[in-house]
C-alpha cells in the first residue's frame, strides 16, 4: 500500500493531533528502519496505521476481543492496551494489508513481547520517541536510540514501568515478559 493511500484511510480514523502524533512515528520509524536495517517500507505501514484504533469506541474493542483469537487477558487491563491488537486485527480486515510482520508490529506496540522482531521494536520504540512526545525520560531515551536500538526499548520500558507504579496502575504481563527478555539477550 502506499503511503498517500495509507494516510487517507488513518486519517479519517484519528484526531488531528493524533494524525500528527502518527506523522512523527512514522518519519522516527523509517529513520530507525534505516539505521538498524529493519525494511522501511514495513516501517512506514505498520507506524501509519499503529493507532488506526485508538478512537474506537470501548464496547467495540472489547467485542473484537471477546470474539476474535486475541488474549483474553486483555480485558483484565488497562484499556489503553486494546486499541494495538485490535487494530491490528481492523487493519487486516478493514485496509486490507496482509503483511502479517506489519500486523505484528501492530499489535505488539504497546505491550512488546518476547523475542521482538526488529520491525516490532521500531514500531514500539518509534512510538515512545517521535518528536512530538514531551515528557520525562523520553530524552534519555532518544539519545541511547541513537546507539543502541535494544538498550532503548529497556530504558523505554523502564519508564513505562515506573510511570504505571507510581499512578497505581496495573501492569500487563507481556511487559514484564518483554523487558525480562531484552535484559537477558543484553547480558548475553
């Protein structure tokens, strides 16, 4: 698909500032794609369409859930979680991409998982850097992105982390799985 295409059928799907939130997700993916050698073109569909879900409505995502081969364990989270397997499942049905490490890259941006593939980590890291994130941490973490694409993600996830500790939020599993993973392929 091209991007002309892509960005129409997102863009009707999104808030502005979310359309622009997804621009600098998928410039920061293409240029990670380029720099770790993940393929950019991968790179740019799975950024464009990460939140093609994002605004749906609960109910909806909490159907697709229940009836479609997504974890259950879902619906025991934070909501915030549905819109990356959920959209990954609308992506495929509704924009008709097929590419399922793209659906992969999707679905797992916003909880990782073990044994990430390289487009995966762009896309979830891409998402927490692009330039129009302002908050604490995200520096550092662009900065380490510029060296080292896995140390990034653990530094990423870290704050993500303590971010949900310190708001009293529960925390996905997948996550923990996700950073126990990269830590361990780090000591290797």
């Amino acid at each position: 698909m091209e991007r002309e295409k892509a960005l129409e059928l997102v863009k009707i799907q999104l808030t502005e500032h979310r359309y622009q939130h997804t621009i600098g997700v998928m410039e920061t993916a293409i240029r990670l794609a380029e720099k770790y050698g993940a393929d950019a073109k991968q790179a740019e569909i799975a950024a464009i369409f990460h939140d093609y879900a994002k605004f749906r409505p609960k109910a909806e995502m909490k159907e697709i859930i229940e009836s479609q081969d997504l974890p259950q364990d879902l619906l025991l989270y934070n909501t915030e979680l549905w819109h990356a397997p959920v959209g990954a499942y609308l992506v495929e049905k509704e924009a008709g991409v097929s590419d399922q490490d793209v659906l992969d890259a999707i679905r797992y941006h916003t909880s990782g998982r073990p044994n990430m593939t390289l487009l995966e980590k762009v896309i979830y890291l891409a998402d927490y850097i692009e330039p129009g994130r302002h908050f604490p941490g995200v520096e550092e973490v662009r900065e380490i992105a510029k060296e080292n694409l896995d140390k990034a993600l653990v530094k990423a996830i870290q704050n993500t982390i303590l971010f949900l500790l310190k708001k009293n939020q529960t925390i996905y599993p997948e996550t923990f799985y996700t950073y126990n993973d990269l830590i361990q392929k780090l000591e290797d």
